[in-house]
C-alpha cells in the first residue's frame, strides 16, 4: 500500500478524471470533493465511488465538458442546470452567493438539477459550517428506483441522502451524512466485489425476500 499526501492524492484524481473526458474545471470540482471523503474516512464515496464517475465519463453518461448554468431566481434562490455534467461544478460556483444571501436574509437554497449523482453529500455542508458558519441541510434524490415498500417486491423508492453541519463558537464541526435507508447501495455493491454477505435487514430479492447475498441484492 503506497501512502500519499492530500495534494498528491487530488493531482492523481484529477489526472484521472481529465484522462477519462472531464473538463479541467470539472476534474477538480470532482477531485476536491472524492479525495476530501477519502481522507475523512468516508471511503464508500470516497476513491471506491471515484471509479463509478471515471466509468460514466468514459461510457458518456455524463458529460466531462457540460457547462453548467446558475440563475438567482429570488434573492435567495439559485437554481444550477448541469447539463448532463457532474454536480459538483455547479455547486461550488453557486456556494458563496448561497452563503452571502443567507447571511443577509437568514436563509438561502440551492437547487441543482440534470447531473449525475453528487457522491460525498457532506463536503458541502461542511464547507458552509465551517467556512461561512452557517448550518447548512443539503438533500438529493437518486434514481433509479431500488427499493420496494414494505411487503412489496417492486422497487419504489430510492436510497435518497441527506446530510446536515453546524459548528460551535470554538470552531468544531459536527457533520452527518446519511441515506435514508439501512444501507447507501455502495456499501452492497463493496460487499460483492470483496465476496461479503451483507447484514440482515439490509436488502431483498427481486422476490421481495429478506437476502444477506450481495448479489442477490
């Protein structure tokens, strides 16, 4: 196992990601955001969910050079269209008018849409707590569908995450990030690729069965 610093870790990702069709703003929106939940611990979106971005920019599900486009709809709402890009871009480009308008009318919002999955759903809120101290609640949808209502077998719902910060007046920061189910399905997916049976509870079959297999989930 090879040791790297943090800044040799974010030229590697970003490399990686203009290699794979990224713009070069797009490649270190990504990188910032994959490399700062590694370091953090946060490995399920961390350089494991790196690869699912790197696969979608080469196969052209999402579009390394979409640029995206913000509107101040109200005095407090922006809204982000990403073109069939990542989210990331977006989002920090909009984040400190976000600040500044919370920080002049108590409270502003972000709204992005047309982007592929944003990954490390904390790094954001994190940044408006401890940067701009404000609390800050962020949420995403996801799709497809993959989960059935209880008793069912027919997907339904998705596993949509939410995560929320504030910091204290001596700096610390408490940060939660979450899906909204038992398990996000990248931690399913990390359990197949090591052969792991997953926790009951967890998941079903396409049968609407309980399942500790992976792959049957």
């Amino acid at each position: 196992m090879k040791s790297l610093t943090f800044n040799e870790a974010l030229n590697l990702a970003k490399k990686a990601a203009l290699n794979c069709g990224a713009s070069k703003n797009h490649a270190l929106a990504l990188a910032r955001s994959i490399v700062t939940a590694e370091a953090e611990g946060n490995h399920a979106v961390g350089f494991a969910h790196f690869l699912d971005y790197l696969d979608a920019l080469k196969e052209g599900r999402i579009d390394g050079q979409a640029k995206p486009e913000i509107a101040q709809t109200t005095p407090i709402i922006q809204t982000i269209d990403a073109k069939g890009g990542m989210q990331h871009l977006g989002v920090d480009l909009a984040l400190n008018g976000l600040a500044e308008a919370a920080k002049t009318f108590g409270l502003a919002a972000i709204s992005s849409r047309n982007g592929y999955t944003i990954g490390a759903l904390a790094y954001y809120p994190r940044i408006l707590a401890e940067s701009h101290g404000l609390v800050s609640l962020c949420f995403a949808n996801a799709a497809p569908a993959v989960m059935p209502a209880s008793g069912g077998s027919t997907p339904r719902f998705c596993t949509n995450p939410m995560a929320f910060a504030v910091a204290d007046h001596l700096g610390r920061t408490i940060v939660i990030d979450q899906s909204s189910t038992a398990a996000a399905i990248v931690s399913i997916k990390q359990a197949a690729d090591r052969g792991d049976s997953i926790p009951e509870g967890w998941a079903l079959t396409k049968d609407g069965e309980p399942t500790i297999d992976p792959f049957e989930a």
